[in-house]
C-alpha cells in the first residue's frame, strides 16, 4: 500500500474506534484522527524507495538494516510501542498516545492483503499472507486504488453522519429527511465489541 492508502485506513479506523467508544466531539478526538494520518506511513520507512524513506533526511538507512515488512510491521514492535505510549508512565496525553499507537498498527493490518504478506511474528520467520488469491492485493494496483477511493469516502461520510447526529436538535430537525441516512452509515461503523476491546487498551 502506498502512504494515502494507509493515512486514510487509519484515518477511517480511528473514527470507527471512537464511535464504537461513543466518543464526544471534542478537539482531542479529531486531534487522535490527524495523529493517526501522519503516523500511519511510518512503518514503511524499512523501505528506501517509500514516501517516508524520500521525506524524512537520512531515513533510507533504516532500510540498510531492515528488511520491508518485518521489524518494523511486528506484533513485537507494536507492543513496545503500546509500552512506551501507555505503560512507562510518561504523562503522554491520551489522544497522541492512541493516535501514534492506532496509525502505526494500522499500517501492518491493511499490509496483511499484500500478496508477499508481513512477517508478523518477527523474529520468527513466517510470513503471514491471505489465505486466498483474490484477498491479495498489489501495491499501485486498480485493487488499492478502489480501496483507497472507498476508505477515504467511508471516513468522509463517517465523519459527517457522526458530526450530525451529535449537533444540536434544531440543526438535526432542520436536515430531517438525512437522519435515518446519518443513523444507518454510523450503525456501519459502531462495533461494540471493538468499543470494549478499545476501552480495554485504554485507547480513546
Ligand atoms: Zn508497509
């Protein structure tokens, strides 16, 4: 996937996270959704040729001593880093902390249908990959793209459906007629098993 792909899956991921948490509409929670945008590229940084690796000074060396998809798309790394966030006692405020540890996981998630998989268990050697051909999907293929088309307009209408039926009564009397269309698209995205799970990390 390349980085547009990955900001906006995190982008959709966070607000779906923060609806099934039934989060309130403060500056924190987009603050957490633009967090998780600018993070989630980050992992491909294992890769000379990413946008991170051309955007940030010096960063190809990572991919020097990196091999792509391991290290850095690691079950392993995504735990230190949920240390570091959440576990070491570093005050860090809650929305960067969930912001930072939801892009970088999301990278790997949405990296689990490339055709080549992710060495998930790194240091252990298996690769994980779809378990069938037609879930693959190639990097810069029509297949991203559509993908990319529809997460980015899922978080697009999320975003506005959530926004709306969390305005004030007159403003959803007044757009009455999109009141069922807001409920529906936000029934989509509001799991409440993923709302505990969430909880249960302390992600909010
Ligand atoms: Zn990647």
């Amino acid at each position: 996937m390349i980085h547009t792909t990955h900001a906006v899956f995190a982008v959709a991921l966070t607000e779906v996270m923060l609806a099934s948490e039934h989060a309130p509409i403060t500056w924190q929670a987009a603050a957490t959704a633009a967090v998780a945008y600018a993070v989630a590229p980050v992992p491909d940084i294992d890769q000379p040729e990413s946008w991170i690796s051309r955007h940030i000074p010096g960063a190809s060396v990572v991919s020097m001593f990196v091999r792509h998809r391991t290290l850095t798309h690691s079950l392993l790394v995504s735990a230190l880093l949920y240390l570091v966030l959440f576990g070491l006692g570093l005050r860090i405020p809650d929305w960067l902390a969930t912001g930072i540890w939801v892009g970088w996981v999301s990278h790997w998630v949405i990296d689990l249908v490339n055709p080549r998989g992710v060495q998930l268990f790194y240091p252990l050697p298996w690769w994980v990959k779809p378990p069938v051909p037609w879930l693959a999907i190639e990097v810069e293929s029509t297949g991203e793209t559509v993908i990319r088309v529809a997460l980015t307009a899922f978080a697009v209408l999320f975003a506005l459906a959530y926004l709306f039926l969390h305005a004030p009564l007159e403003i959803q009397h007044a757009a009455g007629e999109v009141l069922p269309d807001a409920r529906r698209v936000v029934g989509w995205g509001t799991w409440p098993w993923f709302g505990a799970v969430c909880r249960f990390l302390h992600l909010q």
